[in-house]
C-alpha cells in the first residue's frame, strides 16, 4: 500500500518524525524510482522537512548531474537550508562553470549563506577581475556579510585606490553595516590621511555614531583647530553626546593641560558622561595630587560615578589617615544611591539620619 504508506510517512515528517519518509524515500531511490523519490522529497519540503531533498541534491552532483542538482538544491535553500546550495557552487567553480557558480553563490546568500560568495570576491580579485570581484562584494554587503567588502577595501586601498575604497564602505554603510566604513576611517587616520579620515567621520556621525563626533574632535585638535575642536564637543553635549568632551579631555591632559582638561570632563559630565572626571581623579592620585584628586572625585560622585571616591577614601584608610577615609567615606555615601559592599562593611548597621554610625538591630 504505498499510497497509504507515504501519507502516513509524510503525517509523521508534519509532526516532527521524518524517520519514515527518508526510509520510503531511499527505498523508491535504490529501486531505480528516481522520479517518485525526488516527488516525495518535494513533498516533504511542505512539511517543513528539507533534509531529503538535500540530500538527493547531493547525491545528484556527485552523480554529475548538475542540472538536476542545482534543481534539488534551490529547492532545499528556498525550504530554508542554503548549505547545499554553497556545496553545489563550490563544485561549479572547481569545474571552471564560473558563471553558474556565481548564481547558485548568489542565491546561497539570499537564504542566509553568503560563504561561498565571498570566496567568489577572493577569487576573482586574484584574477584580476576587479569589476566582477567588486559587484560579488556588493551583494555579499547587501546580504549582510562584511568580510568581502572588507576585504576589498583593503585591497583598493593597498593600491592606492582611496577613491575606490571609500565608495565600497560607503556602500556597506548605507545599507546598514557602517563597521566597514569606520575601519577605513581608522586606517586613513593612521595613515595621516586625517583629511579623508574627518570626511568619513563626519559620514559616520550623520549616520548616527555618536563616536564618530569624537573622531572628528580629535582630528580637530590635532589640526590645531581647537576653537572647532571645542566648539564640536559643546555642540554635541547639548543633545547629550559627551564623548567629543571625553576624547578632547584626554588629548589636553597627555598635552599637560590640566585646567582645560577638567573644564572639558565637567562639560562631559555635565551631558552624562561622569567617567571623564573619574578618569582624572585618578590621573591626579597617580601623580600625588591628593586633594585635586579629591576634588575631581567629589565631582565624579555628585554626577553619578561614586567608585573613585570610595577608590581615594580606601587607599587613605590604607595609609592609615583613617580622619580623611572617615570624610570621603561619607561623602561617597552622601552622592551615591546604592548601598555599596564598602560601605556595608564600615557600617553594617548603616548611618542614622544624624550621619552617626546607627547601633545594630535586636
């Protein structure tokens, strides 16, 4: 009854059991019936069960039926497993079928495998096919996989292609995937190219990277526009943005500029970013200015970062001026809202509202 077996068989692949229907299929295939197998492996497709049809397609291309296989494995990709389609293209190419081999490449990427397609972008690079290697790279991106774009930005650049690689991030960028442009950006920089390496910045920033303004601050300041450099960082603390102040802060203190580095950590605080002010506070301690390392701390503390104070006042209690860890103790405790271990454990009982040590429960 093979009519009556087969509609059970594909009942039980519907609920989760395919173990019957790869048996009828392979049965009906060892038979010679390769027609009534590739029928049952499509059916099963629409029972959310590709397997078998992957599997013929594989047995078809080591058969050297190409055709039939790209078939079976078009058909296994749509059914949501690409795998095969990546296998079957490998094959082509191996074959020197280059053309075929890109289009099952291509069809692997739109399921969800763009693996082969980016082996594709390499080979064809190294053949001098530029042109191809770069429209393969483009709808790699535009599948979502960076690595071939990547890989031909790098290469352009290397020739000395600036041009040429800038539009390829841009391209990635546009589409939703800016880590390429921002690599290329980096590079640039290291270069001393700093001024392609704003103009991407800039790119960056209009796309929405909040580091990116950063970038273009410091680029700025190395320039030594520092009316521009600042004016970026107070522009953008406004609409909450504090990482241009943050990086302007750390260029000024490695500078030596100490005053313009604190003003440029509170103005960073002041949008959000306390971190800046800490980061000082600690410098300051480094190098035996205790009480502006106090100072810079207390600041940290009333913007929310308490750490570096309760840091200063445990290293004073360390040194045994236990009077000053007794003080920053409390004003850590003061500026902070979460009860911190340190605090629990110099006071188990916590603080009375008098600001004395409160005496243990019965």
């Amino acid at each position: 009854e093979y009519e009556r077996a087969e509609e059970l068989a594909l009942l039980t692949a519907a609920a989760g059991d395919s173990s019957i229907l790869w048996v009828l299929m392979y049965t009906r295939e060892d038979a010679g019936l390769r027609q009534q197998a590739e029928e049952l492996a499509r059916k099963a497709v629409s029972c959310g069960c590709n397997g078998p049809v992957a599997d013929l397609a594989r047995k078809r291309e080591r058969a050297g039926e190409y055709e039939r296989a790209e078939e079976l494995a078009l058909l296994a990709a749509d059914a949501g497993n690409p795998s095969i389609l990546v296998s079957v293209a490998r094959r082509r190419e191996e074959a020197s079928d280059h053309r075929l081999a890109e289009d099952l490449a291509r069809r692997a990427a739109d399921a969800g495998n763009s693996s082969v397609l980016v082996e594709l972008v390499q080979a064809r690079e190294l053949a001098g096919e530029y042109e191809h290697a770069e429209d393969l790279a483009r709808h790699a991106a535009d599948a979502g996989n960076l690595l071939a774009v990547n890989y031909l930005v790098q290469v352009r650049e290397r020739a000395g292609e600036y041009e040429r690689a800038e539009e390829l991030a841009r391209h990635a960028a546009h589409g939703g995937n800016p880590g390429v442009l921002a690599a290329f950006a980096d590079r640039r920089e290291v270069a001393g190219d700093h001024q392609r390496a704003e103009k991407v910045f800039r790119t960056l920033a209009d796309l929405g990277s909040s580091q990116a303004l950063a970038d273009v601050a410091r680029l700025l300041e190395v320039a030594g526009d520092h009316d521009a450099a600042e004016a970026l960082a107070r522009q953008s603390a406004a609409v909450a943005n504090y990482r241009p102040a943050v990086e302007l802060a750390r260029i000024q203190e490695a500078a030596g500029d100490h005053e313009r580095a604190e003003a440029l950590a509170r103005l960073a605080a002041d949008a959000g970013g306390s971190g800046a002010l800490a980061e000082l506070a600690r410098r300051r301690e480094q190098a035996g200015n205790h009480e502006r390392a106090e100072g810079l701390a207390r600041q940290a503390a009333d913007a929310g970062d308490g750490d570096v104070l309760v840091e200063l006042a445990q290293k004073r209690e360390a040194s045994g001026d236990e009077d000053r860890a007794e003080v920053l103790f409390r004003q850590a405790a003061d500026a902070s809202e979460v009860r911190r271990a340190a605090f629990i454990q110099r006071w188990p009982d916590g603080l009375d509202p008098d600001g004395t040590p409160a005496s243990p429960w019965s």
